[in-house]
C-alpha cells in the first residue's frame, strides 16, 4: 500500500494540535482527520479516533506495524513541513484552511 497524496486541510498555532491531514492510499482509500500534534519531543501524528462508552478513545484507522506508522509519519510531517512554507505570513491566532 502506497501513500499517493497527503492534503494538509488545516493548520492552527492554538493548543498542541498543529494541523489536520488527510491521506490517499493507492489513489483509491482516504483517511481524513489524522492530527499533527506538537509533543514534548516535537512532532507526531494521532490517526482518527472515536470515544467509546467508557470514556476512553480508540483509533478507527492505524497502521497495523512500525514500519507503515513511520513511512505515514514521515510523508504527513513532510507534507506539512511543506504546506508551513506555502503559507501567506499570518497575524498571531490567525488559522488557515487549505
């Protein structure tokens, strides 16, 4: 399974969240509302997630090995590193949709 496309949807400063992306596989399956998270030892992504009746949340879509969770991290940073340098200057708490 191939990454064909990532589209950064939505970039913010506000919170630890930094963007919103969706991914193409193949050309033929997308999974939207995978999150670009600024942690403590920088950047990651958090797949698309649902809260259970306990309270808890549990993804809906994830890689099932290491090795696709970090060729998916890896193009999402990159596509998003990208989308930062596209980006007209923004005032402060201003947030952009692609």
């Amino acid at each position: 399974m191939n990454v064909t496309d990532v589209r950064v949807r939505r970039i913010t400063q506000d919170g630890k969240m930094r963007a919103v992306v969706s991914v193409t596989f193949d050309g033929e399956f997308v999974v939207h509302d995978i999150k670009v998270i600024e942690g403590d030892n920088g950047l990651f992504i958090a797949m698309p997630s649902k809260k259970s009746t306990d309270g808890t949340y549990r993804d809906v879509a994830h890689p099932i090995n290491k090795e696709m969770r970090q060729v998916l991290q890896d193009r999402i940073l990159e596509s998003y590193q990208q989308a930062l340098l596209e980006m007209p200057p923004q005032t402060e708490g201003q947030e952009t949709a692609e």
